[in-house]
C-alpha cells in the first residue's frame, strides 16, 4: 500500500468522502484479486505467474464530480501492466453498455473504466449534457491520479475515449479539450450540436426545443434524475455552436479516431466528420460502417473485432503538433 492518499485540492467534505472510498477500494483488492482469477486471454502475453499475482478482477468505487460521487467500475487486465485504459461511455440514457466489448477489451490487455453520469442510473446529481461533459473529465483526471494508476496497474499515458451514441459525444468533447488523450473512438455518436441549424433565430427556438424535448422522451428518460426534456433541449440550444463535430476537427486532427457508424439517424454526420478530419490532415482516421440497428444487435462480434484491431494499432503516446 502506497505510504500516503490523495491530495486534494478540493473542498474538506469533498475529501473527507473520496479518502474513505478509496481506503475501502484499497482494502478490497486484496479481498477480492482471489475470487476473480480467469484464464488469460488467448494470444495474451502474461506468463502463468504473473496471471497468478495479478489475476484480472472488477473493482467498484465511485468518482467525485463537483459534488456528487458517480457509481463506476474498472475491469482490470490481467498481468502487472501497466495497462493502457479504456473510458468507455454509455449514450443516452445508456440501455446498451457495451460491457460485451468491455470484457473482450480487458481481455487483449486493457483496463476499461465504466461509469454513469450525474443523475443517470442511481449516481446521484442532476443529469445534463453539460454536467455530462464535466463527469467525463473528472473520471479522466481520477484515473491519472498516482493512488489509481497503483491500484489498478495502468499506463496513465495511454488513455483512450470510446463512446457509443451520446457516449461519442462524449469522447468527442472531452478528447478535443484534453490532448494527452491517446486517440478516440465513436460509435454511432450522436452530434448534438450538429443538429442544430446556426445560426438559430430566436423565433425558431420554441419550436427547436419541442422537437428536441419530444425526441428527448422518445430516447426514453426513465433511468435519469433532475432534468427534465425542455432542460435538456435548452442545454442543447445554448452549447450547439462550440458542440458541434466539425469545430473539434483542429483539436483531433493529430490524433487516432474510429468512426463507426449503423443504420440510424447519425451515420451522415459521423461521415462528415471523418471527412473533415482527413481534409485536414489526419492520416489515423479509421472509418467502418457496419448494417445493423443503432445497438449493433446483428453486429455484436463484427464490432469487437474492429474496436480491438483498432486498439491493437495504437502508438505508445499521444503525438502532437
């Protein structure tokens, strides 16, 4: 065990939780590294002994974001690593998880980190996009913390964003504000600000935010806390100009993106945003489109494989400008 905790720059409450999170997550690594031992992966380069010390496990724990403390979980690799790290992000609400392609990413040696958002699926707050975007960057900024890259055996340096629909949008927010990101992969992201026309005159809004708030609804609201569908529209109305794909195109051209899309409502949009990332200049844009339904029901395996591919193709760290 490492000879001190955190240092927070945070306020005393706020530090008085995560300490006593994070001693309790401390603790049950050595309780439950014995209960969790698999097989390594085929192919896997992990030698027997190591596989025994260091057994492939899911730790729980929770991650502090101005206020409230987000429900996450990290499948750790097998091996001492250092592992690189998947973030990987749900949509909206966040039916589809993807933890399929979570256990098959830990398996080729990865750490994946999961976690909910304020105000999704029981992790306390209120649920924005805004708040969202905010979520992301504190789990980031956790796992970069030497006690977490200790307890979870990861190559802080090697971090990737994969996010599926809302969860692309995500990745694309976040990766774009923060260079030291590794490289980013969406799937079926969904652009929000995109989608909005600009400029939008005021007397279009009521109409925009209707459309917006029905289709809110219709995505299915149930499992998310403290928004309502015009709150959401109208986050979306005031950030659509800085959100949109297209004015993340200079922040990511000098890094790795997949871009998959299915046969839903965003493939147009993330093909342009391939294209503009390729028009200007990079030469690490990966493009798949796979016939199937927004969840890649039909396409579970064919969607895997490339994410792993993908992963198995990425530099040791991040190249800039």
């Amino acid at each position: 065990m490492p000879a001190k905790y955190f240092e927070f720059q945070k306020k005393a409450s706020e530090y008085k939780s995560w300490r006593w999170i994070v001693s309790t997550a401390l603790c049950s690594v050595c309780m439950l590294y014995p209960l969790h031992a698999e097989q390594p992966a085929a192919g896997k380069q992990v030698g027997r002994a190591d596989e025994r010390a260091n057994p492939p496990s899911m730790q729980t724990f929770q991650i502090p974001s101005h206020g409230a403390l987000l429900n996450a979980f990290v499948y750790v690799a097998a091996g001492a690593g250092p592992h690189p790290l998947v973030v990987l992000l749900h949509g909206f609400p966040g039916n589809e998880r993807n933890l399929d392609l979570a256990q098959d990413i830990r398996r080729a040696g990865w750490d994946v980190l999961y976690f909910d958002y304020r105000g999704s699926w029981g992790s306390p707050g209120a649920f924005s996009f805004s708040h969202a975007i905010e979520d992301t960057a504190a789990a980031i900024a956790l796992m970069r913390d030497p006690e977490m890259t200790w307890l979870f055996r990861l190559d802080p340096s090697r971090i990737v964003l994969i996010g599926h629909s809302m969860g692309g949008f995500m990745a694309v927010q976040d990766a774009a504000a923060d260079p030291a990101i590794l490289a980013v992969a969406l799937i079926s992201a969904a652009d929000l600000g995109g989608r909005i026309p600009q400029p939008l005159s005021k007397e279009l809004q009521p109409a925009a935010i209707q459309r917006l708030s029905v289709a809110y609804v219709q995505e299915g609201m149930a499992p998310l806390a403290g928004c309502t569908p015009e709150g959401l529209a109208r986050d979306t109305l005031d950030h659509a100009a800085q959100w949109r794909f297209l004015t993340k195109v200079d922040a990511l051209k000098n890094r790795p993106v997949m871009v998959v899309s299915s046969n839903d409502a965003y493939a147009a949009g993330d093909n342009a945003f391939a294209a503009a990332l390729r028009s200007a200049g990079n030469d690490r844009v990966i493009r798949l489109h796979l016939p199937t339904d927004h969840v890649y029901s039909s396409q579970r395996s064919a969607l895997t494989t490339a994410v792993l591919h993908w992963l198995a193709t990425l530099p040791l760290h991040p190249r800039h400008p």
